[in-house]
C-alpha cells in the first residue's frame, strides 16, 4: 500500500506544467476614412527585430518583411509621391551589412490577400514599389505581446501607427 502511494505521489510530481496558451495569429483589421488595413496579431519577437535593426547578414537582415496590406478607396499620398486608390502591401526592409538602415516600402499588389492566419513568416508578395524610404523605430515605455497598427485621422494627414514589442514608428498619409 505505501509504494502504491508512493508512486501515486510520484506521478502527480511529474505531471507536465503547461504553458500558458498563445493567442491564434490572425488577421487584424484597423480602418478610418477610405482606408483599411490588414495585419497579423504577430507575438513580439525581440531578438528577430533587434536582428532586423542591426547591420548583418542573419537569416533576418536577408528578407523583407509583409507586416500588412493597405486598401484605399481614394487616392492618397506619402511624403510626395501619389497613391492611386488600390491595393498596397506595407513592407518593411532589414537593415543592411553597409548599415544603411531599415526602411519602409508601400507596394502596389494585385487585390486579395496575401496575409495567412497562423503564418509569420509570409512572403512578400510582387508588385510595383511606388515609394521606399527611410524608417526609425523609436524605444517606447511599453510593450505590446504582439504587432499592433492604429490608423488616426489628424490635420496633418491619416498617421499609421505600428508598434511591435517595444518599438513603434509612423508614417501619414495625406490626400492628394
């Protein structure tokens, strides 16, 4: 009787601990005015981010990065460079071995989605780059569990809003 008990102590002991569930990875919708955008609700990954924003040759200094698709119903514009209403992929590039910075593409794709639930590591779909430029990631006082993007309407134009762990960035888009 007592090694029975023994052994019922001892099973109970080593039960597994289970993790604590992650959330599905899905695809997230933010609009405002003419403007929808969709995105993943990808976890914070910060040593793949960091890797993005040091100059190297890693496996994530080597791949863009798809973190949303945009569909506008009116054109706009970022910076001075016009974007017919359509259907645009929001890219983010790695930093290079030359240290030149990440940067920021908006791409005209074809409609439909090229985002996957479940799948983080999605390719960048073909299109035409209409505008490509420098982009900085501040440190913010937070961090969010996964990526997050607001859209907010303002005097100086819709600001996009993307935040990821402790990082965040913007750019606004304005009518033409």
């Amino acid at each position: 009787m007592a090694s029975l008990a023994l052994v019922l102590v001892l099973a109970q002991a080593a039960a597994p601990v289970e993790e604590p569930k992650r959330p599905a990875i899905t695809i997230q919708t933010v609009a405002a005015p003419g403007v929808r955008v969709f995105y993943l609700n990808m976890p914070w990954g910060p040593e793949t981010f960091a890797a993005m924003e040091r100059p190297g040759e890693g496996f994530y200094n080597r791949r863009s990065w798809p973190f949303a698709r945009m569909e506008t119903t009116n054109p706009l514009k970022i910076a001075d460079t016009a974007l017919p209403a359509g259907n645009y992929a929001l890219v983010f590039h790695p930093n290079t071995p030359e240290n030149e910075g990440m940067t920021l593409e908006v791409r005209k794709i074809a409609p439909g989605e090229f985002l996957q639930k479940g799948n983080v590591m999605t390719r960048t779909p073909e299109g035409e780059t209409v505008w490509q430029a420098p982009v900085v990631f501040e440190t913010g006082d937070t961090t969010v569990p996964a990526l997050e993007i607001g859209l907010t309407p303002g005097s100086a134009g819709l600001r996009l809003e993307v935040r990821y762990g402790d990082r965040r960035t913007h750019a606004v888009f304005q009518e033409p």
